[in-house]
C-alpha cells in the first residue's frame, strides 16, 4: 500500500514538472527573465506555505536548528540550483532536449550515492549509468561527431546537465535525512532557505537591465508554478523518497520528457527527431539495468 501510494506522488510530481518545462519556455518566447521568473515563483510559495508551517517550524524549532547544514545543501541543489539550471537552459535549448536530460537523473543518483557511500552500487547500476551516459551523449551531440571532436555543443544543453547534476545531488542527500518533518514544513523550509541562494542571481540579473513585466497572464504564470511544479512535486518527491529511496524513485523521472515531449509538440511545434530516440532508449535501458537487484542465494 505504501509502494503504491509513492508510485501515484511520483506519477503526479513527474506531471506536474513536465508542465514546469512547458512554462519555462513559454516565459522565454514572452520575455520573461529567467532569473526573475525563478525568484517570484519561490517566494509566492514561501507565502502561500507560511500560514500552514509557521506553528509546524515554531515546534520544531530544534530539529531544523540541529540539521541546518543539510537543510542548506538540499535547498542550494533543488530550489537554488536546479530551477535556475532548468529556465536558463530553455532559452538555448527546445523543452524536449531539456526534459530529456532529467531521464538521466537516476544514473547520476547512483552514481552520487555510490561516490558518497549513501547506497550500495551493484555491477548492473554501473552498467547502466554507461549506458546512460551514451544516451546523454546521443542528445548533445545529436549522432554527429564533428560536434562532439569540436566541442560545439548547444549551449543550453550543457546548463541543463548541471541541472541533472543539482537534482541528482539534492535527491542522493535527501536520502541522508535522519530526521522527521512534515512534508510541507520540509518544502516551506528548502523553499525559505533556498531563497537565500536565489536572490543573488535575481539581483545579478535585474542588474542587466532585464526587468519582468507584471501582468495578470504572470500572475497565472506564478499561481501554476506555485502550485503545482513548486509545491505539489516538492511534496510528492521527498514523501516518495522517503517511502522507497532515491534509486527506486529515479526511474519514475523517465515520464518526463514523456509528458513533456507530447506537450512540446503539441504547443510549440517541435520535432521528436531520431537522435533524441536513440537517446530515449538509451538512457531508459540504462535506468532498467540500474534497477535490477543482484540476489546472494
């Protein structure tokens, strides 16, 4: 029952993240900053949480104070690092791509957990992080290998491979957590920190010279990202987690580009060309052999 509830917040926080690269580039094609587009949907969410979690950190004041530099880690690679990655590839790079590359994560978990002695690696998950690897390199270099000899890759292709690196870090150390927190307290609080982390960029770039536009078709823009990419995938993710593991959860990451990728096409025209499925399966063979279990009879 356990199992099966971690599987529908998975299900759902993958949705809701596919819509997340959908807006991302929607906000690109209507000149809104990426940066800035960062900064107000994490503080929306700060202030739609803060009425449901501030008794909830008041309460556990002790346990959040002990854990603080863990807290800190996790909200730098998720809500610092990992949406910033994600809106400032789309400007460089189609939704498809983008979305891809999350395919990749569980590889990168494994990798991350094996490096930091979070979870044992068997032979099967360093077979398929390979394989993976191989997948990655298939979209980035789109079957050509002058592209690769000549370094020439696309731009956004390479931000976004430090998102995949960002989540695969927050997800590896999630893993670390030996402590209880409401779900929401815990998003409130990765949220209130990661702003910390956030405001930097949004200053740097507001410093530019590129300003958002308020209007009301950004507020809907910001109520979407609040709720459901922010809030209910924060939400779904860390209580999968925490139910069946990072390495387990990683798969699930593969209906991303799924979900994307239907949306892509049907929204802003783009092709699903043969690279990106050389890629796609690739990558998703790689995730399969990764979650194969080796039996000591």
């Amino acid at each position: 029952m356990q199992n099966t509830k971690a599987y529908i917040m998975l299900i759902c926080a993958t949705l809701f993240w596919a819509g997340n690269f959908m807006i991302g580039k929607y906000a690109f094609f209507n000149d809104i900053p990426p940066m800035s587009l960062v900064f107000f949907r994490w503080l929306l969410v700060w202030l739609i949480l803060l009425p449901f979690t501030f008794r909830e950190i008041l309460k556990f004041k002790s346990v959040i104070l002990k854990n603080l530099p863990l807290l800190f880690f996790l909200a730098l690679t998720s809500v610092g690092l990992f949406n910033s990655f994600t809106y400032l590839s789309l400007v460089h790079t189609q939704v498809i791509n983008a979305s891809l590359f999350n395919t990749a994560i569980p590889a990168i978990i494994i990798l991350l957990c094996f490096l930091f002695k979070i979870e044992r690696t068997n032979k099967f998950q360093i077979l398929g992080l390979i394989i993976s690897v191989f997948g990655i390199l298939s979209i980035i270099t789109k079957l050509d290998l002058n592209i690769l000899f000549s370094l020439n890759f696309n731009k956004g292709d390479l931000i976004m491979i430090g998102g995949v690196i960002s989540w695969g870090l927050y997800s590896s150390f999630l893993k670390k957590k030996n402590f209880t927190l409401p779900l929401l307290t815990l998003v409130h609080i990765l949220c209130t920190l990661g702003l910390i982390f956030i405001i930097p960029q949004f200053l740097y770039e507001f410093s530019q010279g590129e300003t958002i536009k308020f209007n009301i078709e950004l507020v809907y823009i910001l109520i979407f990202l609040a709720l459901f990419p922010s809030i209910g995938s924060y939400y779904c993710w860390a209580g999968a987690v925490s139910i069946i593991g990072p390495n387990r959860s990683g798969i699930f990451l593969s209906l991303i580009p799924l979900f994307s990728t239907i949306m892509a096409i049907s929204f802003f025209d783009e092709q699903f060309k043969f690279f990106h499925l050389i890629g796609a399966v690739l990558i998703i063979l790689g995730l399969f052999l990764s979650n194969k279990e080796i039996r000591n009879d």
